[in-house]
C-alpha cells in the first residue's frame, strides 16, 4: 500500500528509437503532466521524465541531452545500439527504480493518451502495484495490423501465455514489482508476460490511442511477427506440445497406412500410383519441416540464454549517476 504521508516519486519512461521528429512535439506533454501532478500535489517535486535513447542514428539523443540542460524534471540514458523496444523499456526501469516509487512506461510518439496517467496514479493510491492500459480504439492503425493484433493476443493466451489483451506497454508498476521484476534474467525479454508472471495486485485502465503527431512507426509488420514469435517462445512450451501430438497423429496414420497397404498387397489389389505417395511425402516433410522450425527457435532462445549477454548497455546519461 502506498504511503500517504509522503507523496510518490514518478518516472514517465519513454523510449526513443529515431524520433527527432517526433520529440520537440511531444515532450512537453510529459514535462507538462509531470508539472500539473506536482503542482496538485498528486506527486512529488523529485519526478522525472526518463526518455532512453535506443541507439538512434538521427538527432534524437542531441535533442534529449538538450531538453534536459534546460529542465531539471527531464533526463536521459542512450544505449550503446540499438536494442529494441523491449529491451529499451527495461534498461529505462532498471534505471529509474532506485530512484522512484512508480514508473509509467509509454511512447514518445504521442498515441497514448497522457491523461490516463492521472487514472493510473488513483488505482496505485488504492493499493494497486501494476495498472494496465487498455485501448479502447486503434485510431490511425490499418486494418490488417488490427486484425493481426487481435489474433495475436488470441494466439499468445491459446499458447499458454498470461498477457492483457489490448495492453501495448503502456503501464504503472510500482518499485516494489521492479525490485521482484529484477530476479528475472532471461536474455529474450517480452515485458506484456512477464509482468503479469510477477504477480502482485494489479488492476486496468482504459484509454483512446491516437494518431501519430509526427513520422511514421518504427514497428514494421516484421517486427510485430517477430515480437508475436518471442512472446510465445518465451512464455510457454505448448507449441512443442502441439508438434509432439502432431507427431503423434501423423504415426498413427501413417502406421495405418502401413496395414492397409499390406492388406491390400496380399489381397492383389494394388495399383502402382505416384499421385498417393507424393502427398503424403509433401504432408510428412511439411510437418517435419514446421516441428523442426519450432524447436530451432526453442534451441536458439536456449542458446541466447546460456551466454548471459547483457541485454543492455548504457553509454551515456544526461547525469551522473
């Protein structure tokens, strides 16, 4: 339970991949936020705004190091390359949790409304460690990327793993959930699944997205498919499962095959035919060649995790530490 007698120490976390476009528009939104929650009294004046860089090639980290000169409530980390989103997200909470009470993690890009923040802030005063933000629309999304969005919060929670459908990393945890999030090391990191592995009593938000204020997404249809891939990897051993009763299916018909083949062997009724057999060569090599892929992706994320790389490496900050 929070503690009412003092007030809590926020950190809005955005990450920041090639948005200098995009950031002279936006981060006064932050900045402006933070000062109206002080100025109520909702938070405490030591909040910050923690944009990471995620080793942008624009002029995105020139920009952050510059708004932060002139407003002390704005900070600023860059990651020696980039990392992706995920793992920018992460490296941002890591480094604010020593410093804060409750972290919001949302983009830079303007499509989350700010002003869930203050909703978010009166579930963590009722007790709440992690609020969810939910979209109630996808305004300036394509049809398709809706589409696929559904079907892969339906896929992901089909496979076994725990996420909040409509949830896009826009969330409260608090710094008790980020020291208990600190025990987990995986190298493949997919924050939706993981925090609600955490535990802790969490509760939602609902919020409009909006459009774009400037430039176009970063998150290519390649990237979405590659993220849908690691959140089920990551989370659950189901699709193994799957291939194995596959597998199992495929040898029980086969093995069926076998006897009516033989069957009719003796009986003199076969007729010779290429058609039958290149059929099920094609079906059985196809489904070898699926199971195959999805045990590389297991043995590839086995891989990734026993170097114990760093996930992350910070290269400069806008402070000193």
């Amino acid at each position: 339970m929070p503690n009412k007698e003092k007030l809590p120490v926020l950190y809005l976390i955005t990450p920041c991949y090639n948005e200098e476009k995009v950031l002279p528009l936006t981060y006064s939104l932050f900045l402006n936020k933070i000062k109206e929650l002080v100025k109520t009294k909702t938070i405490s004046p030591d909040s910050r705004a923690l944009f990471v860089n995620d080793g942008s090639t624009d002029g995105t980290w020139d920009y952050i190091c510059e708004i932060a000169k002139k407003n002390k409530q704005i900070e600023g980390i860059s990651l020696s390359r980039n990392r992706g989103h995920q793992n920018a997200l992460l490296a941002g909470l890591m480094e604010a949790k020593d410093h804060c009470d409750v972290t919001i993690t949302l983009d830079c890009d303007g499509q989350h409304d700010i002003n869930a923040v203050d909703r978010m802030l009166e579930k963590y005063e009722e007790g709440n460690e992690v609020v969810y933000g939910i979209r109630n629309s996808r305004t300036g999304d394509s049809t398709m990327k809706k589409v696929f969005s559904e079907l892969y919060y339906k896929l992901i929670n089909a496979f076994g793993g725990e996420i909040v459908t409509n949830h896009a990393d826009y969330r409260l945890v608090s710094s008790k959930v980020l020291n208990a999030f600190s025990d987990y090391k995986e190298v493949n990191v997919f924050l939706r699944g993981l925090f609600p592995l955490v535990g802790f009593r969490s509760t939602t938000v609902n919020y409009d997205q909006f459009e774009r204020v400037a430039g176009k997404s970063h998150y290519s249809f390649s990237k979405m498919l590659t993220l849908a891939i690691d959140g089920i990897t990551s989370l659950s051993i189901k699709p193994i499962r799957i291939i194995t009763g596959i597998g199992i299916f495929v040898a029980f018909v086969s093995f069926i095959g076998v006897i009516y083949s033989i069957a009719t062997f003796f009986a003199g009724k076969t007729v010779p035919g290429w058609a039958s057999m290149t059929c099920t060569l094609c079906f059985v090599s196809g489904i070898q060649l699926i199971s195959l892929g999805i045990i590389g992706e297991y043995v590839g994320k086995t891989y990734m995790e026993t170097k114990q790389r760093p996930r992350y490496i910070i290269s400069e900050r806008t402070y000193k530490e």
